[in-house]
C-alpha cells in the first residue's frame, strides 16, 4: 500500500495572524511552570507565596504554599490537565513537598524521609503530567539528601544514590512518571541521574547519560552534566553543560544519543529548561558570567539554536520594544507557551512574560520555505532546487537518516518512510538554508 505525504504548512511572523502574543507582567515573578493552556505558575517577589498568573487578564490567583525564596527548595509545576500542582507546603512546623489541588484549593503535604534539616524535610520539584507523581529530594541523616518520589499508591519513594555520602535530586519527570530525572553528586560536579520505574515497584537505580555510550561509564568526562528537562513521553531527555561537552546544552534519546545543542556565546554554559512533549523543541539559558545578562535559547530540530529575543523578532514579527528577555525558564509541553523573565532597558526593571509562538516546533519555518510537489504524493516528492545543494532528512527522533549531495530539481522517494514528522532542508552552497516539514503516513 502507498503512503502518502502531507505537508505541514507552516507561518513565518505568526502575529499577522494574530496568534503570536507577547504578554508582560510589570512585577519581578519568577516563573517555575506553564501550563498547556498558559496559565504562569511561580511566585512574585522572592518569598512568594506561590500563585498562578493568567496573562490574558493579568489576574493572579494566591495559592498558598512556601516558594523557594523561603531558603527552601523546590518548583512550582502543573499536571498536563491544570489540575493539579508540585511545591512545598508547611507540616507540623517544617517545609515537605506538596501537591496543590485545585478542585479543592488545598496544599496536601507528602512527607519525607523522616530528617529535617532547618526548616525543611523535603522538597518538591515537579510533578507528572497525569498528575499522579511528584518528584524532589528529601533530608537523610547524614546530612546530604535523596532523590525520591511520591505516588498515591506507594507514599515516598527513596531512589538512592550511587554513592554513600553523596546527594541526589530529581528535578523532572515524564507523564506517566515512568522516567524520572535529575543529578547526582560525587566529585563536586552534578552529573546526569535518570531513574526508570520499576515495574515490581519503586524504582531502578540511577543510571547517567554517556556521551559515548561504549565509553568508561565511570569517566567523568564521558557522563553528562545534570538532567534538567524530559519529554512527555520520556523519550527524550534534556541537560546541562560542563566540562564533558564544552559546557553546551545537550539532549538525548535512545535512538539518538546525545545531541550538543551548540552555543551562541563561546565557553559559557548554557542548559535546557524545557522540552516540547515530542522532544523536537527546546528553551534553556545560557550563562555567560557571573555579571552578565543570560541569553535565552529556543532550539528547535529544523534550525537549531537562536536567541529567544531574535526568534521573537525575526520570526514570530513581535516587537518588544524597551523589552528585553533575559531568561526562558519554561514551556508548555504542547510547546504552546515559553515563559521567564527580562528587564526593561529604560527602567531597569525586572518583568515577566509569556510569549506565545502557538505550537512553534510544527509551524515555525526558516527564512525561506522549501517548495516540494505533488502535496499529497504516494511515493515520488519533487524538491525545488537550483544549482548544487546538499539534501537532509531527519525522522522523528531527530536522527539524520539521509544527508545527499543534488543538482538542480530532485525527485525523493518516501515509500519507505515509517510514518510520522520528517524534517527536509536543501542548502545551497551561497543560498539561504530552506525547509519544510512532512509527515507520512
């Protein structure tokens, strides 16, 4: 049976259109989470409490809880459906990690593992799509702490750690909290921790991401620096830099391995704060030094990494005006909505934002986009091309599957293609890099 191609049409300066919002909040809030309907989770100020913003109205609704301003840890993130959230509330006189319902507009506290250090026992960080699971870390008696996770059924979960005296932290985890990710200490560093469920209950010991997955696992040049972000699916994975990848931003999936996002400022380390649920777009930060402003990123698989506040301008057609964005600290996972802060340029003063490119890895394209016919077509595409160019086909993992080398119009053959989103480029040698994306099925 032939398959048949359709292609993805796609908008450059999606504001024209009047999708494309740019929405700020005059007031220093640090924002932790965003939903898929873009509501903002986070806490003004430094000490909170947390809330949730609705941009469209500028309303903020007060929900209670202790934010990290606090000198607690933790974040602030919503269930896939908006009904519930992670954090960290007060119990019996000490700081646990916590679930906030909002049917019922109550913080529920989920213990520890029985240690308070200060003013806390544990803290939570995020929580599952399904909403089932939140994930944090939580004092031991030796002073360090564990990684660990709550569910209805099995109450506080210990995941360990690979080495006695040495901490752990998960700071994200997938839908059905089948994965869970986060860092695990040892020499200083924090390097790459992922826990998988196990099916018998609890969880498997960590395991780090390699950069060379037939390398030393036990060289700390060959593992990854902390997981920070994981797909919905739990497929692809997100992180931070160091010393093992140049200090760049990296994801990384099993069919895949690692992916080094790049840079856009030389030897700064930059990491990824969110992935879109199918892993084909992420947002991060890159921290140049320790007074300079930070670059926000947005990476997506068909043009790679790009400053946030020129993919606002140059692509989504937003003018900022005195706004500047210094941060993107989350997505929604429909990849919807991008949120952080930034500070005017005239006041000096610190603002939040949503920014809304409306599903950015399906409908953002490159300067120019790639023509290819018949739309539909069963097994032959014909590309538009003049001259000499080079042919790339990446599949839905975001693995190359065909590089190529064409003259002039090419016919490519997609019957053999499982089904799914293909990203197409044709590059030139002195022209603009066009694209276009399909899917067949």
């Amino acid at each position: 049976m032939k398959k048949k191609l359709v292609i993805i049409a796609g908008f450059v300066g999606l504001s024209h259109l009047g999708f494309s919002q740019f929405i700020v909040k005059n007031v220093f809030f640090q924002t932790q989470g965003v939903s898929n309907t873009g509501e903002v989770a986070g806490y003004e100020e430094w000490t909170g409490p947390f809330s949730i913003w609705t941009p469209e109205t500028q309303v903020v609704e007060y929900i209670g809880g202790i934010a990290p301003g606090n000198g607690v840890g933790g974040g602030v993130t919503f269930s896939l459906n908006g009904n519930f959230l992670s954090g960290s509330a007060l119990a019996n006189n000490k700081v646990e990690m916590a679930r906030y319902d909002r049917t019922t507009n109550s913080w529920t506290a989920l213990g520890s593992l029985g240690v308070a250090m200060d003013t806390a026992r544990s803290g939570g960080y995020c929580i599952s799509g399904d909403g089932n699971t939140v994930v944090g870390n939580a004092w031991k008696n030796d002073g360090y702490t564990d990684a660990v996770a709550w569910n209805p059924t099995e109450g506080i979960i210990d995941l360990g750690t690979l080495f006695a005296g040495k901490s752990t932290r998960a700071n994200a985890v997938n839908n059905d909290a089948s994965v869970v990710v986060g860092w695990q200490d040892f020499n200083g560093p924090w390097k790459s921790a992922v826990w998988r469920k196990n099916p018998a209950g609890g969880y498997f010991p960590n395991e780090y991401i390699l950069l060379d997955p037939n390398g030393n696992p036990n060289d700390e040049y060959n593992q990854m620096g902390e997981c920070t972000a994981v797909s919905a699916d739990g497929n692809w994975i997100g992180g931070a830099g160091d010393y093992a990848n140049n200090n760049n931003a990296w994801i990384w999936s099993q069919a895949t391995g690692v992916i080094d996002l790049g840079t856009l400022s030389q030897g700064a380390q930059s990491y990824v704060a969110a992935l879109s649920d199918d892993g084909t777009v992420a947002v991060g930060r890159i921290q140049v030094g320790p007074w300079d402003p930070e670059i926000p990123f947005i990476w997506t698989q068909a043009n790679g990494m790009q400053n946030l506040n020129d993919y606002a301008h140059n692509v989504l057609g937003i003018a900022t005006g005195n706004k500047l964005i210094y941060s993107a600290n989350c997505m929604s996972a429909n990849g919807d909505y991008i949120v952080g802060y930034g500070v005017d340029t005239v006041t000096f003063e610190s603002f939040a934002y949503r920014l809304s490119p409306l599903n950015l890895g399906l409908n953002e394209l490159s300067n120019t986009e790639l023509k290819v016919y018949p739309n539909p077509a069963s097994e032959l595409v014909t590309i538009e091309n003049e001259g000499n160019a080079s042919l790339t086909v990446s599949n839905p993992e975001g693995k190359m599957i065909i590089q190529k080398p064409i003259t002039g119009t090419y016919e490519l053959n997609v019957s053999s293609f499982a089904s799914g989103i293909y990203f197409l480029s044709v590059q030139g040698e002195n022209s603009i890099k066009k694209t276009t994306r399909l899917v067949v099925d």
